[in-house]
C-alpha cells in the first residue's frame, strides 16, 4: 500500500501580504540607502494605507495584469474590493484605464463577453479578435465599451516597475518572484539558512542598479527582436507551404485536401533517474514529459498585423522590397583602427533619416522609435574610459586599446558597412562597458548574441569586435573562427594557442585544441596532434528490453559485483555538494541576495572558485586527512533535504552515500572534485551511468553504457580522458542485444 503523501501546512490568510511585506522590510533594510525619493516614498505609502487595502494590493501586483476587472475581484478574506480600490485610487497605488488595447481587452474578456459587446458571430476567440483589429479599434472606445457593460471600473496597481526594482533588490535577479516565498510556507522547498547581511549585499550603490537595468532592457529588446523575426519567419512558412497546398490542390483535384491544422508543440523532457541498486529487482525509473502547444486565443496574434512592434531583420535574404528593408552590405569598414567610411557604391550607407529605421519595414511607431533611440548613437552623450593597452592577440590586432568611436567629429552618424538593428545594437554595446560585475556577465552574453547574428549576416569584423569586448565563452572560440573566415589563419592560430594555455571552460579547451591542430597543420606548424581515445571496453550482450539498455546492461554485471547502481550524474553531484556543502553556502559579496536560493549566484562561473579559494584549499587540506566514508554519510544526515543544487535528495539516498564512499579511494573522489572546480556548468554532467562496488576498498568500476548505434558524447569523454590520466577505473560497456 502506498505510503500517503505529508500533509502540507495550512496558509495563513493573508500570507501574500506579509511575503510582500518580508520583501519591503529585506530590501529596506539592506538598500534604504539606493532607493531614489519618489520609491521610497511609495513604501510609506503602502505602509500608511489600511491593512485590507495592502492586501489587495499585493494580491494585485503579484498577479498577470497589468489590467483588472473590478467585477471580477473576488476574494472571501477581504469582503468588498470597492472601498479598498477607493483607498488605492486616492493614495496613488492604483490606477483607473480609460484606454484599452486590444490585446489587454482579450486578456480581460472570453469569447462570449467579446461577442456580446461587438455583435459578433465568429466561433473562435481568435477569429473574433481579427474582426475587431481589422476595424482599426480606438482604445478609449474598446475601453468605454467594457466600462459599460461591467458598470464597474477597470484598475491596475501604480508603481508596478518600482515593484520589479525591489523585486530584483531582493531576488537579485529578475527570474524570481513571491512564488518562492510560497513554496516556502508550504514546506516544498526548504532551504539552507546562509547568512544575509548588508555589507555583502549584491549591488554596490545605485549606479550597479541602473546599469543592471539598462542591460537588461538591452537585451530584453533584443530577444523581443528575435522572436518577431522568428514569428515572422514561421508565418512566412506557413503560408507558402498554404500556397503551395493551394496550387497542388488546384492542378491535381483528385487528390483529396489536406484538412490537418498546423500547431507547435514544444515538449521538455526532463530525465532524472532515481540511484537504486541491481541486485536481483529492478527499482523504478521516471520522465516525465510537459508539452505546451499554442493556444486558440493567442493564434490572432501571429496573424494580425503587429501592435505596436515592427519587423526585424531576417535571418534569411528577402526578395526585394523598393529599398523598405535595408539589408547588410560589405561596402565599408567599421573595425577600429581602420578607416570607416561610405562606399559610393553602396546608397544604403548613407546617414539615416526620421523616416527610415534599418533593417525594418515599420507597421507601427512604438517599437521603431525604441530601436532607433539605441541605434542613434549621436543622441547619446557618454564618456567611454580607455580600455588601456590591448588585452590579447586579437585586441592587439583590432586596435582595441582605444574606445569605440561613437560619433566622428562631423556629428554624422558612424559609417557600417551594415545598417540594421543587430549592427546599431553592437555599436551601442561597444560604447557602453560595464563597470560593475553585476552586469558583466549580462553584457557579454548579448555581445555573444548579437555577434553570431552578425556572423549569420556575414558582418565578420563588427562581429569580431563585440567577441573581442566579451569575457564570457564561447566569444574567443567564435572570434578566432571568423579570423579564420577572414583568412587571418596566422591570428587565428595565435588566439587558439592564448585561449589554451589558460582556458575559461571545458569546452573551450576542446574547441581551441581543434581549431588550432587545424590550423598548425594549414599553416605547417609542427606540434600539435590530438591523441586517438583508447578507453577501455566491454562487450555486453543482453536481451532486448524496453526500459533502458543501462539497467539491461546493469543485470548483465550484477553477477560479477556486489552490487551494480544506476546513478548517471546524480551520484557524483551529491558527493560534490556534501563535501563543500559548507564553502558552497559560505557568505560571499554577492553570492547570496534572498533566502531561497539553492546555490550561489556565481556557482557555475568561473569567479565561484576564485572568490573562496582560501576556503576550497583547507577544505581540500581537511578531506585529504579524513575518513571519508564517515564524512560524507554524516553530511548527508545533516544537510538531507535542504535545497542544493548539487544534490537529489530523491535520487541520492544515504545507503547510497555511505557505500560509495567506503569503497572509492579518497584520491579519487578529490581529483573529481577538483576537476568539477574547474569548471561546475559543464564538468557536473558527463560522468557514467554505473557504478559497480565490489567487496573492498578500491574495488569498484565506472561504466559508461552504450546501445547499439550509440556513440560517446564530448563531456562523456573528457571524463573517461581525466579518469585514464588519474587511473581511476572507467570503462564504456557496448551492448548488443543476443536475441537478433
């Protein structure tokens, strides 16, 4: 009979408000001192207005708005919302609409309540909603229509982005929200009580902040870019693959019409295998599978012309449109240190007038007017600090020890050789560096992606550039690989052989030691040859089963050890974390910004091991010295069930624990840690899927299982490498099925 589930605790009844309020009193507390007057004065606000009053607020702000119905609110512990929106409205924490686009009045309202205040007749939501856009609707009338028929008004909390700063206060980040503080409550996550304090608090002073911000709204354009081109690029599909049906249909009437609709469907897949133990039973092994599919009310969306937003650049060439899209050309220059100018032969250098926005064919003002404030370098007024000598063999070649021009001396608008939104959004990148490490690596990821959109439009040297002012992998691999589209194979050589001689990852190590064996032999440089694999193999034949060829292959080997675990990555995390549980969840500047946080912020990057090394060598230094499988059983005790991400609680048991840790030599498991150190994103996946413990210490294998057809994957073998190197036993298991 199956073990019910634990109750979970009751909410109390107002709990939202006091989280929203932990939050308020936490930031408070740790940043009074970089809240801007007009913020600090809505806090007080909030604290001055009645105790039902705050509670519908923060039911508000914490719900998917910004608009709501006054009709609609219903909530038993507050009684009647009206004189509590009264108290909202006239103490400035909420505001009254008078105005409704469209895609808010179909948020507000169901296809009955549209059809009955248009006098529509459509079936679907989403025919309905292309009824009304092709009316051109104005939205003071959308919104008088629905006033009308609720008699009620429609409202929405005030200050809501003064909300998302002590949201990112608290959080310091901007992926977080209050949801968390109910997981808490209702005991589903627990997490691991590291201190909190303002002296190592996250951001410095309120310019970190502003900085952070304005990343973040760079990079929330450009991804709202991308998925309008990609929107785009789908429709584009989709109706050719309409017209052709069309035509087929046309020209072959015997054939019968394709009637399917088209939908996408994502599906995440998330594979995480409980450890247990072949002995003679096989223990269960769960996926789980959660797809999403595009809604009946969002399809007018993609059909309708775009509110508010205008068509980006595309991956792919266009036909011709009579100059409305401007497309990338190679007519000039725009690296440092080489001279920029206009190509006469290319009329789409010329300066951009009000008119015109590269790189969009406009179907309304919003959006445009955004891109060309960022692409309009001279409107822009900021002092760029020298970056000081040149940084590597590619700064040194680009002349980027000097900064990035922002306007030449005339005031006209720098000359690209690619005048497009990607390209305008590069220069603003260059010109604006960051000076806080809260917005480092924000900045260096859209310099990564603006640049490989460069690379894909062939703009090589602007994308060289932004790789070049980028700290964070995989900007050295891709801008040695476009000097080497460039033909520059000599500089390209020279950037390989400075990534590996101190590399940021392990995939930049792997990808730096092929490229340069390709080139030094290109180039005939002697040295470099990479080292054929010769793991060690067995050869396993089972019958064909259908839950897995690893545990097929793990009741193959049961016989041969004392027991055979299936543990894929789960294993090795966990005793990871239970050894540095400690330095992990050490109080580091900046590591820790909120109470539920199941890592460090810097965890996976390079700056994690930096920032407690003192801390990683003693605990290396104690490991060393003690007997690990009591330290390691011991820890799982004390820390068992707290968040990390290091460790499954579900998959890692303390049977588990204590028996790998009596059986794997100390040296072992440290030389593993000390590679996880090196480079936790990657080096925490790859291990294999089985261990196998025999009767002794030291007795015991790793083995990598893989079917018919299979193939070893790049982090499967640098592990399967560390461990010949380390002589720690690890072999790959081929399987082949006996009854074929």
């Amino acid at each position: 009979m199956p073990t019910p589930a634990p109750a979970q605790p009751d909410l109390a009844p107002h709990y939202y408000r006091d989280n929203f309020f932990r939050l308020l009193d936490t930031v408070e507390a740790q940043y009074a001192d970089l809240l801007h007057a007009d913020e600090q004065a809505f806090i007080q606000r909030l604290r001055a207005a009645g105790f039902h009053a705050q509670c519908l607020y923060a039911r508000l702000v914490s719900r998917v708005g910004p608009w709501f119905r006054e009709a609609k609110l219903d909530y038993a512990e507050l009684g009647d919302c009206a004189p509590l929106l009264d108290e909202l409205l006239g103490g400035d924490l909420a505001v009254a609409a008078d105005a409704l686009a469209l895609e808010d009045l179909a948020r507000l309202c169901t296809r009955a309540e549209l059809a009955a205040l248009f006098d529509t007749s459509a079936t679907r939501k989403a025919d309905l909603l292309l009824e009304i856009a092709a009316t051109d609707p104005d939205p003071q009338q959308l919104c008088a229509a629905l006033l009308a028929a609720d008699r009620a008004r429609i409202v929405a909390p005030a200050h809501p982005d003064t909300v998302a700063l002590l949201q990112l206060l608290f959080f310091g980040n901007r992926r977080q929200s209050l949801t968390d503080f109910v997981l808490s409550d209702l005991g589903v996550a627990r997490y691991y009580p590291y201190p909190l304090d303002r002296a190592r608090r996250l951001f410095p002073c309120r310019e970190a902040v502003d900085e952070y911000l304005e990343f973040a709204a760079l990079a929330d354009l450009w991804y709202a870019l991308q998925d309008t081109a990609n929107a785009t690029s789908r429709s584009t599909r989709m109706s050719a693959a309409a017209t052709t049906t069309a035509t087929g249909n046309e020209t072959q009437r015997s054939s019968p019409p394709d009637s399917s609709s088209s939908t996408e469907n994502e599906a995440q897949h998330s594979h995480s295998p409980d450890s247990s133990s072949i002995t003679g039973s096989e223990a269960q092994h769960g996926s789980s599978l959660d797809s999403s599919s595009t809604t009946e009310n969002e399809d007018w969306r993609n059909t309708a012309p775009i509110q508010g937003r205008a068509r980006p650049w595309m991956a792919e060439p266009e036909p011709a449109m009579d100059g409305a899209v401007w497309r990338s050309r190679n007519g000039g220059s725009v690296v440092p240190g080489r001279a920029a100018g206009p190509d006469p032969n290319h009329p789409a250098t010329a300066p951009v007038s009000d008119s015109s926005v590269p790189g969009y064919v406009v179907d309304q003002p919003a959006l445009a007017a955004e891109v060309r404030e960022i692409g309009d370098v001279a409107a822009r007024d900021r002092q760029i600090a020298s970056r000081g000598p040149p940084k590597s063999a590619i700064h040194g070649r680009l002349g980027l020890g000097h900064p990035w021009p922002r306007t030449p001396p005339g005031g006209d608008l720098p000359v690209t050789d690619c005048q497009s939104a990607p390209a305008y959004l590069a220069l603003e990148l260059l010109a604006l560096p960051a000076r806080f490490p809260t917005s480092r690596r924000r900045r260096d990821r859209l310099c990564n992606s603006v640049a490989r959109q460069l690379e894909r439009e062939g703009e090589l040297e602007l994308a060289l550039a932004l790789y070049c002012d980028s700290g964070t992998h995989p900007a050295r691999e891709r801008a040695a690989r476009v000097l080497e589209n460039l033909g520059e194979e000599r500089a390209a050589l020279e950037a390989a052989q400075e990534a590996l001689a101190d590399p940021w990852c392990e995939e930049e190590r792997d990808a730096m030691g092929r490229i340069a064996t390709r080139l030094a032999r290109k180039l005939g440089v002697p040295g470099y040859k990479r080292r054929r694999d010769d793991f060690a193999m067995l050869d396993l034949q089972v019958p064909r089963v259908e839950r897995g060829v690893e545990r097929a292959a793990a009741q193959c080997l049961v016989g041969e050890w004392r027991a055979v675990y299936y543990v894929e990555n789960q294993l090795m995390n966990a005793l990871f974390g239970l050894a540095f549980w400690e330095e992990i969840f050490a109080p580091v500047a900046g590591a820790f910004t909120n109470p539920f946080q199941s890592a460090p912020a810097d965890m996976y990057e390079a700056g994690f091991r930096e920032a407690r090394s003192e801390l990683l060598e003693a605990r290396f230094a104690q490991l060393a010295g003690a007997d690990l499988g009591e330290v390691l059983p011991r820890a799982h005790a004390a820390y068992c069930d707290y968040q990390c991400r290091w460790v499954n609680w579900r998959a890692v048991d303390a049977q588990l624990v204590a028996a790998a840790a009596a059986i794997i030599p100390a040296q072992h498991l440290l030389a593993i840690w000390r590679r996880m150190l090196f480079d936790p994103r990657e080096n925490r996946r790859g291990f294999p899927d089985l261990l196998a413990l025999g009767e002794a210490p030291g007795d015991y294998r790793m083995i990598e299982v893989k079917g018919p057809g299979d193939t070893l994957q790049e982090s499967q073998k640098r592990w399967l490498r560390y461990f010949d190197e380390q002589s720690i036993p690890a072999a790959v298991a081929r399987v082949s099925w006996c009854d074929e």
